[in-house]
C-alpha cells in the first residue's frame, strides 16, 4: 500500500467522476503538499480548485490477525472557489460551491473503492464544513473515510 499512490487515485478517480457528470466539471483537483495558501498564489488556478489532503490513519487490529490487514484513512477535500465583488457575483459563488460539494458527495456515494485503487475498499463521506468566506473566494472541506488494505 502506497499513501501517496492512493492519494493520487482519489484524485484521478474524482476528476474523472466530475468530467462525466452531469454538472460542470471541476476546473483543477491537486494533492496537497505545502501549506494551503500556496494554493493561492499558484498563477494557473482562476477560478476553483478541490485539494485532496490525506489526514490521520488507524490500522483495524484483529485479536485473530498477527498483524494489522487494513487502515482507516481520513482524508478531506478543501474546496476553493474565486468570488468576485458583486452581489450577483457572490450569489453564483456561492452556487457553485454547493454544486461541487454536492459533487464530491455524490461521487463517494456512487463510486466503489476497488474502482479508485485495488488496495481502497470502502469509500465514505463523513462530513462538510461551513463555507468560509475570504478575501476573494470561497472555502469549505468536505471531509471522507476509507479502509484501505495495507496487506493481502
């Protein structure tokens, strides 16, 4: 099991869920690294942008197993979406946030975890934050869960 190899799998899994979908598709979905505001200074971001961000992981210890078989990975979603200065302006903002956390909600509803990496088996949304309002843009997390098999 690769963390960096599943991080990378949920990404690509969720950009593709967003291109076939029926909404809009997502304009950038990036693995996080850094600190978020680098985020913002990136030049190639305009408008929105999802960051998947690996989080706390806890092995499943069986009294059977010697040894741990799987791994429940917390993992969230920062969502940021530009808003401009006018009221209509931060109206469709703010509908767009919603149409993308819906999308990341539907996307851990509708997608199998074997479909994202052989080792994901469970793919769970746990939660979504409040939307967060900043100098110039939106923000929310959504946040997910997964069991993942750390051995065969």
């Amino acid at each position: 099991m690769d963390r960096n190899a599943i991080l990378t799998a949920y990404t690509t899994s969720f950009s593709s869920y967003s291109g076939t979908d029926s909404r809009t598709t997502i304009e950038k979905v990036l693995k996080f690294s850094g600190n978020n505001f680098d985020i913002r200074k990136r030049g190639d971001i305009k408008k929105e942008v999802a960051i998947f961000r690996l989080l706390s992981g806890t092995s499943i210890d069986r009294v059977e197993d010697e040894k741990p078989i799987d791994l429940v990975q917390n993992f969230e979603v920062t969502v940021y979406v530009e808003q401009s200065d006018s009221h209509s302006g931060k109206d469709v903002a703010y509908d767009r946030m919603l149409e993308i956390t819906d999308q990341l909600i539907d996307w851990a509803d509708t997608t199998d975890g074997d479909s994202i990496n052989s080792d994901v088996e469970t793919l769970t949304m746990t939660g979504v934050n409040t939307i967060d309002e900043d100098d110039g843009y939106l923000s929310t997390n959504v946040n997910f869960e997964s069991i993942i098999k750390i051995r065969q």
